[in-house]
C-alpha cells in the first residue's frame, strides 16, 4: 500500500469557474478542498476550507453558473462551504478515475494561488498505476512524494523500518542525546557492527524524517482542526 502526493495543475490555472471565481475575489481565500466526489446521477460535491468573507463566498457561489446547491459556514477560524455542483468533463473524468481505481484521498487537498492542486492518494500501487495512465492529457500531473502507508501516522517510531528502531533505540539507551552525549557514533557503530559512516547516514534520515514528521502534523493538525471547529 502507497501513500503518493500529487500536485495536479491545468493550463487555465483552475480546474473550473468555481475555484477560478473564489481566487479572484478580493475578499476570499481558498485554502483546501476537504472532499470532491462524483455522484450517480454525474452531479459533484466538493467541501471547501476557505478563509475570508462568508457573504462574499456566498455571492460567488450564488452567480456561477455551474453551482446548483450550497451551503456556506462561517466557523471560528474559517468558512466551509458544501458545494453541488456540475463538474466540467476534465473534473468528472478526475473524480471517475477516484472511483473507478479505488483510491482513498487522505484530505485535506490544499489549493495554491494558482490554482495548482496538492493530492494524496492511498491505495495499492498497481491502482494508481493505472489511473495515473488514464488521467486526461490537458492535465499535468507531477508526483511529488511515494512512500509506504502506514495507519498509524500518529507514531512515528511505527513507520520506520526494522534497522531504523534498532539504531534509534540503543541511541537512546546509551545516551547518545544526553547532553553530554554519554556515547559515540563510535560506540554504537561497534555494537550496531556496521561502519561510523553507515552509523551517521541512518541517524541523520530517521532525524530529518522526524523533523518532517513533525511538521507535517503540524502543518495537518492546523488545516483538519478548523473547518471542525466551534461555530460563531
């Protein structure tokens, strides 16, 4: 199982109206899509997170001409705002191939001011193999990170391999991050029986894995607590 980040963009800059008429006004500031799916009958829904004026996100979605229903939030730190809407034939062969291939979006899906698209996908690789070949060509599609899914992301001692949690647990124990260091990367090299070199390199990615761990969660906590939060 994959965990693969896609930035998504489009030659016009938006995927459709309604995101392109969000990030024009003044007043509004498109944060992330926390949910896009197809329906039965060829209709969409989209939840967006949103920052800025709730009665201006309401004028704009009101005047497009490619919304049906919606319904805006004004929450303490954001605006949410449920959209029905009818997808363009690039943005419902896009949520098709969600469907079609099985893949889980593990949201939110920020948006960039120009409108480019972060998306991350869980599912089997060969799944995405194959959607990622049938996405349309007016789409350009850049995949910006693949690891394995782990379902606790919480722990992060859970998604480091084997040889990982040996190392980073005699550290520990030997009090390499004591300070003073009470050991050496020579003395765990010795007990590891691998080379100071070879000692220094796993150190170094489970610490910058950590620090990227950490503000990632960070990054997550701060854009999945809001749009749940407290209702003014």
């Amino acid at each position: 199982m994959k965990r693969t980040k896609i930035v998504y963009s489009h030659p016009e800059g938006f995927f459709q109206s309604i995101g392109r008429a969000l990030a024009d006004h003044a007043a509004v500031d498109p944060v992330a899509l926390h949910s896009a799916r197809l329906l039965t009958d060829g209709t969409g829904v989209l939840l967006y997170e949103l920052e800025g004026d709730a009665s201006a996100v309401r004028d704009i979605l009101d005047s497009n001409e490619r919304t049906t229903r919606f319904d805006v939030t004004q929450m303490r730190d954001c605006i949410a705002a449920y959209v029905h809407f009818i997808p363009t034939d690039t943005v419902e062969r896009m949520l098709e191939l969600q469907e079609q291939h099985g893949l889980v979006i593990d949201s939110p899906m920020p948006i960039h001011d120009d409108g480019r698209m972060e998306v991350t996908i869980i599912s089997p690789q060969e799944n995405l193999s194959e959607a990622f070949s049938e996405i349309p060509d007016v789409v350009d599609s850049t995949v910006a990170r693949v690891e394995t899914y782990r379902p606790i992301e919480g722990n992060y001692f859970e998604t480091l391999s084997d040889r990982q949690r040996e190392v980073l647990q005699l550290a520990y124990e030997r009090g390499y991050y004591e300070q003073p260091r009470r050991a050496t990367h020579e003395d765990l090299a010795s007990e590891l029986d691998c080379s100071k070199s070879n000692l220094g390199e796993i150190l170094r990615r489970i610490e910058n894995d950590l620090v990227e761990h950490v503000l990632q969660q960070a990054t997550d906590s701060d854009r999945t607590s809001s749009p749940f939060g407290s209702i003014e």
